[in-house]
C-alpha cells in the first residue's frame, strides 16, 4: 500500500497542509510566469486573502520564499489544446488535480479525463490493455515507471523541442519521457538536538554514528526509499546494502509508514534525523515557520539521488501532437512555479528557482552516472530488506 | 453420521433424483464465468519455466508467506468462531438484558472496511497513536506493539466474525428448540445437552460462516498491509509493483498458491460441514430461554468488549478527523460529493441484484440434486471469493481490452466487468445464504403444490421461492455490504471518472488528507448499516 505512488503526495502524517491550489493558478496564469505567492505561510494555511490581490512579476509578500519565480514559458505562448486526452497519473489527486483542472479551464475544446492510480498499476494497466489502451499520456511519480514502459515500447517519441526543455539528465536520450520535477534524497535533522556537521556526508557511514542510535526514522515500505536502497545496491552492491540495512537496524531506526509523518516526528523531536524526499521537510516548514528542522543532503551516493516525476505519450494515444503538447504545457512556467510552491519540488526548466531552503539544482551533488530508470529495479531490494527482518 | 443430524425428512427421494438439464447448464455456465478469471492466472503462472518455478516456491520469502497466510486464516478464523458462537447463543437463547441492542450492535462491525478499522487501529494504539498522546502525561512511553501478526489477527477478527455470528444466530432461532428441552428430561447436562443436540444442529452455518471468514482474510489486502505483516496478498502486491519480470513471475505463482490454499480450505470446510439439516418450514419452536443469573455480567461485558472495541474505535477516529479536518481547503478536488455515495449505492445494488439471481439455481442444485456435478459446481462458486481484488482486476481488464475491442475504448464494458467482478468475488455470499434458505424449505411442500396440478415452474414460483425469499434477500444484501466496501477491484476496472465512496476515500487517505476521507467513510458507514438493520429486520436467514 505505502508503496503506492500517490502516497508520495503527501503522507499520511496527522497534520494536513492547507493550501488554496485554485487561486493560485488563477493568479498564476494571469500573469506572464507570474505566481502570486503572498506569505507563502498564510498561503498554506489557507489563510490567504490576496487572491483578490494584481498578481505581478515579483511582487511578493513575506520573505522567505521571495522572488523565486522567474523564467520559462507561459502557457499562452505554447500551442493550444484541443480535443479529448486521456491521463494515467501515477500522482495523486490531491497533488496534480488543480494543475490539471486548470489546464483543462484553460482551453474550452480540451477533455480532459484523468486516471488517479499508483504509476506501476498504471504502467501495468496499459501493458494489459494492449493496443486497446485509451491512455494518450502517462504522468509517473518517478522515471521508472517512464523508463519501464518506454522498455515495453509503448511510448510515443516527444518533440526534441519539449525533451530539450530540461537538461538531459532529466529525459530519456531518445525522447520517450521527460521529466516534470525533481525529488531529492534527503536527511532532515533536528536543529536542537544536532548540528549539520553531526550528519554524515556519506551515507554508508550512518549505522557507526553512536550519536544517532535510537534516534532516526525510516519508511520501509516507502517507493522512494525503495529506489534509495536500490540505488545503493546498484552503486555499492548486494552485500555492502545488506550490511548497511543490517547496521541500521541494529543503531535502532525506527520504521514509520511514511516520510512526512518522519519529517514531523524530526520537527517534534521525536526523533533526531531521518530519510525523506526533500519536499516533506519544506512541507512541514511551510506549516510551521519555526520548526527546528534543517534539510542535510549526504555527497555524490545513493543518500543524495535526485530522482524526477514526468511523463510520456503513449502509443495508444489518438493524437500524439496534442498528447506531447500537454506535456509541454508541464514544463511551462505557470506549472513550473505550480511544482515549486505546492508540491515543494525542484522545477527541471533553467531560471525556475526551488521554493523554501533548499540549494539550487546545481548546488545538489547526486551521484554520477546513474540511470534513473534503473531505479525501478526494486526486485532484488525487497529481498534484501526481507533478509534482515524488514517487512516489505 | 450421528443420528441427530439425520435430516428430518428421512432420505428423501429427491436427493437420487437425476439432475434437471436446463437447470445444471445454467449453474454450470455461471460456475464456469466465476472460474474464467483464474484461466488467467494458471495460464501466468504456468508460463513461468518449471525450474524458476521451483526456485521461486522454494525461496525463504515464499514459505514464510505461506506460513504468515495459513497462520493468520487459521488463527482469525479460530477466533471468529470462538467469539461469534457464544455471542449468537447468549442474543438468540439467554435472558441477556437488551438483546435486540446486541444482535444489532454485534453485527455492526460488518460494516467497516477492515481497511478503515486497521488505520483506526493503528492511529488510536499504534506508537505516537491517539491513546499513547492521551496517556503521555501519565508518562506512558510506549504501547505494546499494534503492528504484526497481532494487529492483523486481531483487526481481522473483528470485521469478520459477524460473518459467523449472523449465520449462527440464524441457524439458533430455527432449530427446534424442543430438542434441547427432550434432551435435557433425558438428564443430560445443560453442556452435555449443547454438545449433543445443539453443536451438531449449527455446525453447518458456523461452518458456512467460518468459510467465509477464511476466505476474506486470505483475500484482504489494506489490513496486513497496514498491519505490516507479509501474507500472500501484500507480497503479490509488492512485486507487482517491482515491475520486473521476476517479480511478475513471484506475483503470478503466489496467487496460484493462493489459489490452491482456497481449494484446501473448501475441502476443509465440506468435511466439517457433515451433512445439512433441514428443518420444517416455518415452525420452529422456542424452548424456554435460558436465565443467565449472575453470568449476566461476564455475558454483558463480552458483548461490550467486542462491539465496543470493533466501533468505538474506528467511528472515534473518523470523528476525530473530521473536526480536525474541518479547517482543510486544501486540495479541493478532494471534497466530497453525493454523487460518490449514489454511485457506490448504484453499483453495489446492481451486483447484489446479480449475484442473488446468478446464486439461486447454484443453491437449488446443490440442495435439491444432491450429486458430484452439482457439488463441484457449488464449490466453484466459491473459489473466486479468495482471489484478491487485484489480481482479479487486472485479469478483467486483460480481457476486456483485448476482447472487447471498441466497447472497451468507450469504457462501454467497464461498467459490466465490474459487475462482473463483483459477481465473482461475491457470489459465495449469495450462494450459502439462499443455500441455507432451500435446506429449511421442505421439498414436500412443492410436492404437494405440484399433485394439485402446477406445473414444476409455477410449484416453485408460488411455494418454494416465497419461503426461500429471506435468504434470497439476506444474501443479496450481504452481497451489497460486500460490494460498498470493496477497492481494488473498482480502482482497476471503474470507467475513468466514475467515483465511489472508497475510491475516493482511497485518494484522501493516500495523499494524508484524512479530513477529507472521514466523510465519505462516515457515510459509507451509515449507507451500510442501514442495509444491516433492513436483514437484521428480517432476522437474517429466518424462514419466518
């Protein structure tokens, strides 16, 4: 169940995120790449009363978040939709349902029907269905599932010009996905409880670290930490994960259902650190201005892949044009300000910046050479955390 | 065979009789639909080559899971029985005070989804869970573990026994009481007699309802995934979900063994089952009842133990969503809409409708014409009850893609498979109660209408299916419980758009916008807890 991919949209912890998606879009499409993100706190506690507010280019209320939407393309500068799309989303529709409501507003000939569901049912879903499939895009929670389905060939090539949106390690060399946003690994820490030089850089040195014994969570069952110890394993193989899972266990990590429920525990003091996605940190951030929760990024491992949510048109669909330009319409700026203030994802298109305290993508030191799609090679990672007692 | 369990109409004839033709074809035809999906399946699992195959079965992963599933059916089903039958006896024989309370109260917890009692259980007891806050400042740390066998046996037990509550009950109101009275001016003792008339006269609807019971817990998936506990369903999803062709290979020979765990247990329950009683329509007889004295307050406290704990619990943590959720716009494409609960109404009555009258000549055969065909059939019948939501749907949709050409592109056929899916998952429930409805119909009476010149059709039509017509009823409305509650098989095969209550439920709780999801599980609650009170009205499976 938590290895459903739409549980990536926010977790299961007991406090919610309010947030007013609509307004936002509205504004954010009434302006050239312009959000109106007045107090990004009030914003999400759904206390916002500017909606009322002339969005303009930064013009922008409280500080912390500023001026960090900038650049990219409008969505009115983009060619129009028209016609009937079908969409799998493998992202929830708590998360992507006003970005795509809004796109479907937008264009009074477009039909959207969209498909909530997890991306390896879905991916699953169209393989069954054959050719008879009435998928024209897939929208996947992480490169996978992309990377899976375009192994199956069932994907349909999009534009060089849309795959040439984002740098190339965030789209398939051939073209057959793209990536929409990125996740990084991530570990939060508790500010009052540890400094940032208390956290490793190296993520196999975790299980020596006396000082985090009894003090870290991790969610098992959880897709992208799945990806994570796969990750792991591909870079540093069958036995070295095992013993690092086996040293983990035993330093006495605590096992939650899902990482936002970790970054609230980290932000109560709970617990000390954990390993999330970056953005469940942001989001509790965003709740509570003065949580004493930093974000800690380990060097060049498994600890610190940037992993991306995108999509594909698929080779069912009725019309690939309309298909690869609502793909397009992901990378413009209104849904790239749209990933970057509500999802707290980082935007893949250059000049848009990630929201909260975050270092910029370039800042970010993933590991080399990994292929993302790799990534959804989970198999032999369920058997290794079976092994040393996890249930998976 | 004990001579008690002689059936009351000494060897009828009927029993020898060759079967009808029209008939047999019919219920073999939909014995046959039941079992397509599970084609599916073998023809999966067989593609896997003999030694991977063997490599697979063999692995530490796979015995366990074996091991886990076994246990956790045998335990749950073990502890449904031990709970449901004294609280069936104490509501129908005893002097317990407010007995209507409890016949309703007791049956309730049919109608939350286990999925929804295991958060609940898990946000109330589970550490840093509700209880573990309140108690903090007592300076309670920890609670004893939640997760685990323990959890999903314990949350298992809890959503199923009424399952073998209901059907005990049943059986407990129509036996003749004067039996136990005879034996009792005979001097056997108030056990003696129990064990001697009364065991061997419910065993046949404990038995029914422990089937039941077994079969749901091998197919549930949402309680030991929540629990953490790795049985055949949360593996199968799992490696679905490795999507990798190893993984594919593990789901697809998991559920084969699954499969193979049913016909066990269906072997299992025809041996324990012995043979039927069939009692005369319409007039049991009421012993005296029996005066609980000072045992009134252990029975009550039982009685509120168990429904206390299996409703409290998962409507206190509804509620407490529900005011916390209050100050949610976030994510307003998740806010509720009747149409959600209109459609998961709409569906379930349409399957329930279906499966009544697909399960009618099933149980008829299988009563009237007793022989080897109408037997297998009746048990085939049952097979797709364990067969897990998922692995269901994706076969359908399977099918339906590639067989349905442009109907399926227009999601013509969605709505049908569904049914259909629902049919196959369900129709046990339709079989065994209009199963137990003929058993009590005596054949006599058809009999007696046909010397007075109807024709067979009319007999049945004016005499026996009026009286079987509780059951009927009482089944279909199981059926439609059932069917409010179910998920993975309306995610996989609703038409795009189409939202249920636990569809939608589904999206809120997974995207941790659990305010969200309180309302349509509230109403979920409500909507199935008046089709409880409507079979409870009618007393379930009682001819009367």
């Amino acid at each position: 169940m938590d290895s459903r991919d739409t549980s990536d949209a926010g977790g299961a912890g007991r406090r919610t995120l309010g947030t007013s998606r609509r307004r936002f879009l509205q504004s954010a499409g009434a302006a050239v790449g312009v959000a109106s993100l007045a107090g990004c706190t009030q914003f999400l506690s759904g206390e916002d009363a500017n909606a009322t507010e002339t969005p303009e280019f930064g013009q922008i209320g409280s500080g912390r978040i500023g001026d960090q939407i900038q650049g990219g393309t409008s969505m009115q500068d983009m060619p129009d939709l028209a016609g009937e799309l079908t969409i799998y989303s493998g992202r929830g529709e708590a998360l992507v349902g006003e970005l795509i409501a809004y796109i479907e507003d937008l264009y009074p000939d477009l039909d959207i029907q969209p498909r909530y569901e997890g991306s390896s049912q879905l991916v699953q879903k169209i393989l069954n269905e054959g050719q008879n499939s009435p998928a024209d895009v897939f929208f996947s929670v992480n490169a996978g599932s992309l990377g899976f389905l375009a192994d199956e060939n069932r994907t349909e090539p999009l534009p060089s010009d849309v795959t040439d949106m984002v740098r190339e390690e965030f789209h398939d060399p051939s073209g057959n996905w793209v990536g929409t946003s990125g996740r990084a690994r991530t570990i939060p820490y508790n500010t009052e409880s540890l400094s940032e030089s208390d956290i490793p850089t190296d993520i196999m040195a975790f299980p020596d670290q006396e000082q985090l014994a009894d003090s870290m969570g991790w969610a098992p069952s959880y897709g992208s930490f799945q990806a994570f110890v796969t990750a792991m394993r591909i870079l540093n193989g069958e036995e070295a994960t095992k013993q690092w899972l086996q040293g983990m266990v035993d330093l006495g990590v605590e096992e939650y259902t899902d990482e936002f429920a970790i970054a609230l525990a980290v932000a109560d003091g709970e617990i000390d650190a954990g390993f999330t996605n970056h953005y469940y940190i942001q989001r509790v951030l965003a709740d509570r201005e003065d949580a004493p929760l930093a974000t800690a990024f380990t060097e060049g491992d498994a600890g610190a892949i940037f992993n991306v949510a995108g999509a594909a048109v698929v080779d069912t669909a009725e019309d690939t044009e309309l298909a690869a330009n609502f793909v397009r319409h992901l990378l413009s700026a209104e849904a790239q300000a749209y990933f970057a203030t509500t999802t707290f994802e980082y935007p893949l298109i250059p000049d848009v910046e990630p929201v909260g305290d975050l270092p910029t993508i370039d800042e970010l030191n993933p590991p080399a050479d990994l292929d993302l799609t790799q990534l959804s090679d989970i198999r032999p990672t369920l058997d290794l955390m079976r092994e040393v007692g996890i249930s998976v | 065979m004990a001579p008690e369990t002689d059936s009351l109409f000494p060897s009828s004839q009927r029993g020898e009789s060759s079967l009808p033709l029209g008939l047999t074809l019919l219920s073999g035809a939909i014995a046959a639909a039941v079992v397509f999906p599970l084609v599916w399946i073998l023809a999966n699992a067989l593609e896997v080559g003999g030694t991977t195959a063997l490599d697979l079965l063999t692995r530490e992963t796979t015995l366990r899971v074996f091991l886990n599933s076994t246990l956790l059916v045998a335990v749950v089903t073990a502890a449904s029985i031990v709970i449901a039958v004294p609280l069936a006896y104490l509501t129908v024989r005893t002097n317990l005070p407010f007995k209507r309370f409890w016949t309703v109260a007791l049956s309730m917890p049919l109608v939350v989804p286990s999925y929804i009692g295991a958060f609940a259980f898990v946000s109330a007891f589970g550490p840093r869970g509700e209880l573990q806050s309140l108690l903090a400042p007592l300076g309670i740390e920890q609670l004893p573990e939640i997760y685990g066998f323990t959890g999903a046996a314990l949350v298992m037990t809890l959503y199923t026994y009424p399952y073998v509550f209901i059907s005990t009950r049943a059986s407990l109101k129509t036996m003749d009481a004067r039996l136990v009275d005879a034996a009792r001016t005979l001097k056997h003792s108030r056990t003696e007699a129990f064990r001697r008339v009364t065991i061997p006269q419910i065993r046949p609807a404990v038995t029914a309802g422990a089937l039941l019971v077994a079969l749901y817990t091998l197919s549930d998936f949402g309680t030991p995934a929540i629990m953490r506990f790795d049985v055949f369903t949360k593996v199968i999803y799992a490696e679905q979900n490795s999507l990798s062709t190893f993984g594919q290979d593990l789901a697809a020979l998991l559920s084969l063994q699954l499969v193979v765990v049913t016909f066990v247990i269906l072997a299992i329950e025809s041996r324990v089952r012995g043979s039927d009683t069939i009692s005369t329509s319409g007039t049991s007889t009421r012993g005296a009842l029996v005066h609980l004295g000072a045992w009134k307050w252990p029975a009550l406290a039982l009685c509120l133990g168990v429904a206390g704990l299996a409703l409290v619990v998962p409507v206190g943590i509804l509620t407490a969503w529900l005011i916390r959720g209050g100050s949610e716009s976030a994510a307003a494409s998740l806010a509720f809409q009747w149409e959600y609960a209109f459609n998961s109404v709409g569906v379930s009555a349409v399957a329930a409708l279906v499966a009544g009258l697909a399960g009618l000549p099933i149980a008829y055969l299988a009563v009237r014409h007793r022989s080897r065909a109408s037997w297998l059939i009746e048990r085939a019948s049952y097979v797709g009850y364990a067969v897990p939501g998922v692995v269901m749907g994706l076969a359908l949709v399977y099918f339906g893609a590639r067989y349905g050409g442009q109907f399926y592109q227009q999601e013509l056929i969605l709505f049908p498979l569904l049914i259909f899916a629902y049919v196959v998952r369900f129709l046990p429930q339709a079989v065994g109660s209009t199963r137990a409805g003929f058993l009590q119909v005596s054949p006599t009476l058809s009999d007696a209408a046909r010397t007075l010149g109807r024709s067979p059709v009319a007999a049945f039509r004016e005499v026996t299916l009026p009286l079987v017509a509780p059951g009927l009823l009482g089944g279909a409305l199981l059926v439609f419980l059932t069917t409010m509650k179910e998920l993975p098989a309306t995610l996989l095969l609703r038409p795009t758009g189409f939202k249920t209550l636990v569809t939608h439920i589904w999206s809120a709780q997974a995207s941790g916008h659990f305010g969200h999801a309180a309302i349509p599980a509230l109403v979920l609650v409500v909507v199935s807890a008046l089709s409880m009170l409507v079979m409870l009205a009618m007393e379930g499976y009682d001819v009367k």
